[in-house]
C-alpha cells in the first residue's frame, strides 16, 4: 500500500459548551486544521490538529508540507516515515511547536489507515486492554462561572449521568485562599462525596501558594489538582507533590516524550496527562504510557476523548478520558458515554468519520 495523496481544511469551529450549557463567549471559535491521508488502496486516513492560534495559516501549512514527504510511503510504516518528517525538516522549526503539531496529525492519520488497513478498532490494535473507559466531563465548571453558576452547571452534569468532572481554581480576580477553597467545596456540596473531582489551576499559581491552597482543600477530597505551577518547574511541582496528599496531575503543556522522563524520574506528578498534539502523536503517545507504566503512574488524557478514548483503552494504566468536547461537532457520530464510561467503537481505526455539514459550516 501506498500513500497517494492528501488534503487539508481550514476550520473555525464555535467554542460551544453543550455538556452543562455554560458557553464562555458566544460566538468564540477555535482553529482547527484537519487532514485526510489518501491511499493506493482506497483507504483514508483521518488527522486534526490546533492550538496554532494565530499561526493557524501557517500549521495548514506545515501539515501540507509533511503531508507532501509521505506520499509514496507505505503508510504501514510509520515510525519510517515520522524519521523522513523529521530528516527532511532538520532542526529549522522543531523540536516542539507548529512542527510537533502538523506531524501529530499525521501520526493519527497513519494510524487510523493501519487500523483501517488491519480491519482492527486502533483500541484493539494498540494493545487492547479493555472496551470501556472512564471518563470526565470538562470544560462546564471554569473559574470565570460564580458559585451559583458553578453549582447550577455541576448539577447538570450530574443530571447527564457524570460521576467524574474538572472545575478550575485559580479564580479571577484576587481570589483569598479561602474563596478558592469555597469554590470547589460548593461544587462538592452539590454533587455529593463519592463524584470524582478533578480541578486544574492552568500554571496559575506559585508552587508555595499551591501547597497553601492544596493543603486548605485537602478536605474537599479532589481526585487531582493539575498544572499547579508552571509545567517545566520539574522541582517545584515535586515540593507541591510532596506537601500534599492530593495527588499532583500534569504534563499537557510538554512537548514530545523526552521532559516525561524529566518530570517522571522528579517526582513531579502521581498523575501524567499526556496531549497527542504536543506530544507528537499516537505512537508517541503510547511511548510515554509505557514509561509511565515502568514507574507504576497511571495515564489520562488531554481533549479531544473521540481520538484519546483509543490510546487510554489500549494500556493497562490508562486511569480516565477528559471529555471536553471540543471537536466532537467535526464527526458524523462519536463513541457514545454509557453508566459514566465511554464506550470503544467496533469499527476499524479510529472510527470516526468527518461530518461534511459541519465543515462547510465552519470553513475557515
Ligand atoms: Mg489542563
């Protein structure tokens, strides 16, 4: 088999909040890049990638640029063909950044034709550890909501059947430690002891004020606190680690699989969150679960849980999929959420197809 060709989107798509209804803008959208991977066999390949932000143009780009280095290649061998992506760029515009970005997405999209090529859900194809995965509501509970809101919201995730979801600290403002703490107590107090509650602070906060804070929410019995401090402040993260019985999530913000190492061997987090984008994809990604996996941490995911779902059902510590909904609109249909648990797709690859509506809706 043979790669034969390729094409490539440009999206805007709306920053919608359809979990719990809490739109942060009206009318906000994000950039999205989607690629399709063609081949002699008739097999397509589906990728997407974002966060370029104002370089949105110059991703589209960079995935053509990539994507015009593997036509001819036989898409079944991918770790081949990432060396050629990186040979044939040399050092001008990587390690991380737009390069890391635009060959996420081809990484995803070769792995999709060698799910499709195998007759296998990539799931399965990547090991296979079970076909039903944990998993977390996002993206409703966010720190610029008042507690009202906050408990209204976290009701209604609730009411959708969650038993798992994220709110945010690191309130706007100059929020007292004790306004932090509240916020996350009232969103307990809505939904009860035994919901699971993860809270991110987005590398807002210094790691002595993390270990202050944590250390007064300590009661509230959060399941994580995430990116307390900045994400490459590798000993920082381990003092806040080693103050607080709340484990420590983090490693979305890290660019491919070398700073997991870093952070891992420093004790900096119970919890790894990996980004496929930024880590270079899904073959990268496993690379890391397995390192992971030799230091007995569990693994999650960041966005996009219609891709993720895969790669946290393939590995025995795969621990839950964040189910922020970012993406979910650009497929015709996404794996569904049974009893709190997103169930795996039986069809080959990543089984997902693009919904042809949506994108001429949100053509860039
Ligand atoms: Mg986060």
């Amino acid at each position: 088999m043979k790669i034969t060709g390729f094409e490539t989107a440009a999206l805007n798509v709306p920053e919608d909040e359809p979990l719990a209804n809490m739109p942060e803008e009206d009318g906000r959208t994000r950039p999205v890049v989607t690629l399709r991977l063609r081949t002699d066999a008739g097999i397509e390949g589906l990728g997407v990638t974002f966060y370029g932000g104002k370089m949105s143009r110059s991703l589209k780009v960079a995935v053509e640029e990539l994507a015009e280095l593997t036509v001819g290649e036989d898409p079944l061998r991918i770790e081949k063909i990432i060396g050629k992506l990186r040979d044939g760029t040399g050092d001008a515009c990587g390690p991380g950044g737009i390069f890391t970005l635009a060959m996420s997405a081809i990484d995803i999209a070769l792995w999709d034709i060698k799910g499709k090529a195998l007759e296998q859900p990539l799931w399965k194809l990547l090991g296979g550890h079970r076909d039903r995965v944990p998993t977390y509501a996002s993206g409703a509970l966010r720190r610029g909501l008042t507690d009202d809101q906050a408990q209204e919201a976290a009701s209604r995730l609730i009411a959708k059947g969650f038993n798992q979801m994220k709110t945010q600290m690191a309130l706007p403002g100059n929020p007292t430690p004790a306004d932090e703490v509240r916020r996350v107590q009232v969103i307990r107090d809505v939904i009860g002891p035994d919901v699971k509650l993860m809270c991110d602070i987005n590398q807002r906060w210094r790691p002595e004020q993390a270990i202050d804070i944590g250390v007064r929410a300590n009661d509230v019995g959060l399941f994580w606190l995430e990116d307390v401090t900045a994400a490459d402040d590798f000993q920082g993260l381990a003092r806040v680690r080693d103050a607080l019985s709340t484990p420590i999530a983090g490693g979305e913000y890290l660019w491919g699989i070398a700073p997991f190492r870093q952070m891992i061997e420093a004790r900096s987090v119970d919890v790894p969150m990996i980004d496929i984008l930024r880590v270079g994809g899904v073959s990268q990604w496993m690379k890391v679960a397995g390192m992971a996996e030799a230091f007995n941490l569990p693994v999650v995911s960041h966005v996009m849980p219609e891709i993720l779902c895969h790669v946290i059902a393939a590995c025995p510590n795969g621990l839950t999929v964040e189910y922020m909904p970012w993406m979910l609109t650009l497929f015709e249909e996404t794996p569904a959420i049974e009893n709190g648990e997103l169930v795996l797709p039986t069809t080959p690859g990543l089984g997902l197809k693009f919904d042809e509506k949506a994108f001429a809706l949100y053509k860039a």
